[in-house]
C-alpha cells in the first residue's frame, strides 16, 4: 500500500512537471491577450484625447487672439481715437473667462497641473496603479460636481442680461459646465491611457 502510494506521488509529480511549462504557456498567453486588449483600448483613448485636445488648443488660441485685438481696440479708442465702443471691456472679461476655463483640460491632457508627486514617484506596481486611479476618481468628482450645478448656474444666467451686450449671461456662465465636462472627459481618457503606459513599464511589479 505504501509502496503504491509513493509510486502514484511520484507518478504525480511527474505529470506536473511535464504540464507546468504549458500551464505557464497558457497563463502568460491569457494574460498577454488581456493586455493586449487593454493596450489596445488605451491606445484609442489616447487618440480621442490627443484629438479633442487639439481641437481645444485651437480654441483657446483663437480666443486669445480675438482678445488681444480686443486689448488693442479698447487701447486704441481711448486713447487715439475718438470712438464711442464701449464693448470691449465686457468682451475681453468674457473671452479670458472662456479662454482660462478652456485650458483646464489641456493641462489635464498633458498632466501639467501643479501636484505632489513625492509619495507617487516612489512607488511601484499596484500601489502606482490605485494611487493614480483614486487622484483621477477625485478630479472626476470635482469636475463632475461643478459639471451638475454649473448647468443649473447657467440656467439661471438665461434671465439675466449683460450690462453692455444686453445678452443673457448663460453666454459666460456656459463655460464653467463646458469645461467641467472637457475635464471629465480628458480624466477619463488619460486615465486609462497612463494605467496603460505603466503597464508596459519593464519591472513594473518590483518596488524600489
């Protein structure tokens, strides 16, 4: 009996042996196509986010050379010529709102906003990956937060009028739900685009 039992162990052993290099095979193939996947999901991401971030740096770049000429214009009636306009003050205050707004998402598109990196740049592996998540899931917060009442703001803006242009002031007041919902968006797509990156960091499982 004993003798059969140590056979059969052995026997085991053996067997095991032979199959564990397909089992690895195996579980590397797995998780090389779920990576591959990922990868292949960030990479589109990435492109959404390049693309809607070069369509709001266009947009900024366009405000801001609409509100120099504006500087200039007002600059000029004042003081050299003779001219009653009177608007361009109010169009300056409302071009930098929208301009200033705007560029939030650029910043979060390139991870150029001002943070404390101490604690996440000596980190590795999986702290790495929820330390970036949880800073995204706030800023997703924050934004999605102003989002829902900066709709409800601007709402409120289509009863009133502006001083000079006589329009509603949801003109202005639409660029804090605008941009809220450009940074919810650039959150989201960075996001899964930086989780990607570092996935296909080598030794991106060892800490330092």
């Amino acid at each position: 009996m004993v003798v059969f039992v140590v056979w059969g162990y052995d026997r085991g052993i053996q067997e095991l042996a032979i199959l564990a290099p397909e089992l690895i095979r195996l579980r590397d193939m797995v998780m090389g196509e779920v990576e591959s996947g990922f990868q292949r999901f960030a990479g589109y991401a990435a492109l959404w986010s390049f693309r809607l971030n070069r369509v709001v740096e266009f947009t900024v770049v366009a405000l801001m050379v609409l509100l120099v000429l504006d500087v200039w214009l007002g600059v000029l009636v004042r003081y050299f010529m003779d001219l009653p306009l009177t608007f361009t003050e109010e169009a300056a205050r409302y071009l930098m709102i929208w301009m200033a707004l705007l560029a939030v998402s650029i910043g979060i598109a390139s991870r150029e906003h001002i943070g404390v990196l101490i604690l996440f740049d000596r980190t590795r592996g999986l702290v790495r990956h929820l330390m970036l998540g949880a800073f995204d899931l706030l800023g997703l917060f924050l934004f999605a937060f102003l989002f829902y009442y900066g709709v409800g703001f601007s709402i409120q803006g289509m009863q009133r009028l502006t001083m000079i242009y006589d329009i509603p002031k949801a003109v202005p007041f639409s660029a804090v739900p605008v941009a809220c919902l450009l940074a919810c968006i650039q959150i989201l797509l960075s996001g899964i685009r930086d989780q990607a990156k570092m996935l296909a960091e080598p030794g991106r499982g060892s800490a330092p």
